[in-house]
C-alpha cells in the first residue's frame, strides 16, 4: 500500500508538471498584440495574433502592444531665444510599427523616449522667441513630432501627433499680457463706438436728405397743382367774363341813344339826393339834350 500511494503520488506530480510545462507552451495573442519569440537568445521573429505554441525551456516570447499609445509630459521649464524662462507640458502619441525593432533596439522605451522629448522641447524653444512660442503653437507641434519621430524611427515606433496643451509664461509677462489685452479691448470699444456714431450719423443725415427731398418733390407738386388750379380758375372766368361781355353787347346793340339819356338822367336823379354842394355834369350832357329837343321838335 506505501509503494502503490507514493507512486501515486509521483504519477500525479508528473501528471502536474506535464500540465504546466504545456500551459507554459501555449501563449494567446490578441488582434492588437504580437509575441517576439526568442529561441535559446535568438529572435526567431513575431508571431501573432491567436495561439501561439512555444517550445518549453527553449523558447520565450514577449509581447508587444501595437495600439496607439499617449503619454504625457510634465511641466518643463525651458529658456527661449529672449532669454524668457516657460513651464511648457505636452502629450505625444505613438504606435509600435515594429514589433522586433521596439524590442531589440531599445531596453527601455518609455523612459528613454520621455528624455528624449523633454531634451527635444528645450531644443525647440531655445530656438524661437516667446511671442513665437506663445503664438505659434502648431508650428512647434510640427517640429516636435518630426524630431521625435527621427529618434524613435529606429526603435520601430512611429510618433504620430504632438499637442502642447499649457505654456506659463512669467508672471511679469502675463501681467503685460493682462494690461495689452486690456488695451486691445478697449481700443475695439472705442472704434466700434465711433464706427456705430458715424454710421447713425450717415443715418440721420441720410434720412433728412431724403426727408428734404420728398418735401421738396411734395412742393412742387402742390405748386404745380396750384398754378394749374390758378390756370383754370382764370380760364373760367375770362370765359366768364367773355360771355358776360357777349351779353352785354347783345344787350347794348337793341339800347337806342334815349334809353341811354334816360340812364342818365337816373344817374343824375341819384346824385341829386346826395347833400353834396358840388355838381358834375358829363360833357355828353348837352348832347344828350339835344336828342330830346330834336325827338320833341
């Protein structure tokens, strides 16, 4: 019974063992993942991605992470070309191209391309002005991605982007920042209030000119209206007083020289009952009596 146990219990540590070393021999790649295999020191090449079988103690892989990867770069101080000292930070995105060269060309990836960023930024900004780094943020961005992009190629990575999210300048600096800003705004204040007076000026000068206008255009039309008015009244009375006249001389044409002295002697009669001391006879008054005289004889 001792031996049948013990060698019970072999056969189970074998069976064990067994177990292990096959689990260790089967390794599972994802689609974004591939195993850099190394065969007693020698790189036999990638394999990848689904499973992947390893010989046991001959062989041993390590995987590589093909996604796009961020990382982020603390507050770096850096001296720019006028002697002005910033805090510039910035995130840098990158991707393993290859997977053999990013393990075999260098030990430590992240640690050595983060010094070669920081290195890279004040190379950078040690060659511009700081209105230039203030300004020109997407210019600097280029410039980074592709000095890091030189370095890292070798390594198989490829830097795909480089965003510089914050830029502290001096605080003497920002203060004339503050104090320029608020010149500027002040500056587009007051233009746009002039640019606004001027146009309600043109406005208002526009609106009188048109007023004048249509009062000067209602003017003489009234005056136009009113000489024609004028024109026709005085039409119709010369017509009036042509047909008044017309009458009158038909009238005066059936009138004999003794209606005539009759309507003088009327006229006479009614000057005669004035109280006035003075007489006017018309020089036609002895003629006048003559026709009588005759008429009588």
């Amino acid at each position: 019974m001792t031996n049948t146990a013990f060698v019970s219990c072999l056969v189970g540590a074998v069976g064990l063992i067994g177990l292990a070393i096959i689990a260790s021999a089967i390794r599972i790649a994802q689609e974004y993942e591939r195993l850099v295999v190394f065969r007693l020191g020698r790189c036999m090449g990638e394999r990848g991605p689904g499973l992947v079988f390893l010989i046991p103690f001959i062989e041993r892989a390590i995987k590589v992470d093909l996604r796009e990867q961020v990382r982020e770069i603390p507050h770096q101080t850096s001296i720019t070309m006028d002697n002005a000292s910033i805090a510039v930070d910035f995130i840098w995105y990158y991707k393993v191209v290859e997977a053999m060269q990013s393990v075999i060309q260098v030990g430590n990836f992240e640690a050595a391309a983060q010094g070669m960023a920081t290195t890279t930024l004040r190379s950078v900004i040690g060659a511009i002005s700081l209105d230039e780094v203030l300004s020109n943020r997407d210019h600097i961005n280029q410039v980074m991605r592709v000095k890091l992009d030189e370095v890292t190629e070798r390594w198989g990575v490829k830097v795909t982007n480089v965003e510089i999210r914050e830029i502290i300048p001096p605080k003497e600096v920002q203060d004339a920042m503050t104090r320029q800003m608020t010149a500027e705004r002040i500056r587009r204040a007051v233009v746009t209030e002039s640019t606004g007076a001027r146009e309600a000026a043109v406005n208002v000068a526009e609106g009188e000119k048109q007023a004048n206008i249509l009062t000067a255009d209602g003017d003489r039309q009234a005056n136009i209206l009113r000489a024609e008015g004028d024109r026709e009244s005085q039409l119709l009375r010369a017509e009036g007083y042509s047909a008044a006249l017309e009458k009158i001389f038909g009238a005066a044409k059936k009138v004999d020289q003794k209606t005539m002295t009759l309507q003088y002697f009327e006229t006479l009669k009614d000057m005669g009952a004035n109280p006035a001391t003075k007489f006017i006879f018309p020089m036609e008054f002895t003629s006048l009596l003559e026709n009588f005289t005759k008429g009588g004889k």
